[in-house]
C-alpha cells in the first residue's frame, strides 16, 4: 500500500470518527494561586467540538485521494 492510499485511508477514519463522536474532550491542569512555596493547581475539563462540514469534508477528501491515487499509478 503506497503512502497516498494510506493517507486517504486514515482521513476516512478520521472523519468517520469525527461524525460518530462529534468532539473530544481532555484535562488541563492549570496554576490558579502561587504565593511563595504554596501552589494552587486547578483542573479544568477542555471539550474540542468537530465541525460536521470538518468530518465529511474530511472523508471526501479521504474518497478523493483514493480515487485520483488509484489511477496515478498504474
């Protein structure tokens, strides 16, 4: 499998999971209070939306290049 098929490959299943999950979400942890040698940390839920248009351009890009790729290379 050559590079272009496996780059098309993986945005296929970038978008597909991009419209299945909608988002992700993960935990940042952040320094709220320093005072000499006491440290308040804070942890703090971030959440990333997927755009619907990133997730379907993504697997059209996916189909695309599996297409072109395909008749590139004979």
């Amino acid at each position: 499998m050559n590079a272009i098929k496996l780059v098309a490959v993986a945005l296929i299943v970038v978008g597909a999971l991009g419209l299945a999950y909608g988002g992700f979400s993960y935990t940042k942890d952040t320094t709220a209070v320093k005072l000499g040698p006491i440290e308040l940390s804070v942890r703090e839920k971030e959440t990333v939306n997927i755009p619907l248009w990133a997730g379907i351009g993504a697997i059209l890009a996916g189909g695309l290049l599996l297409v072109v790729g395909g008749r590139g290379r004979s």
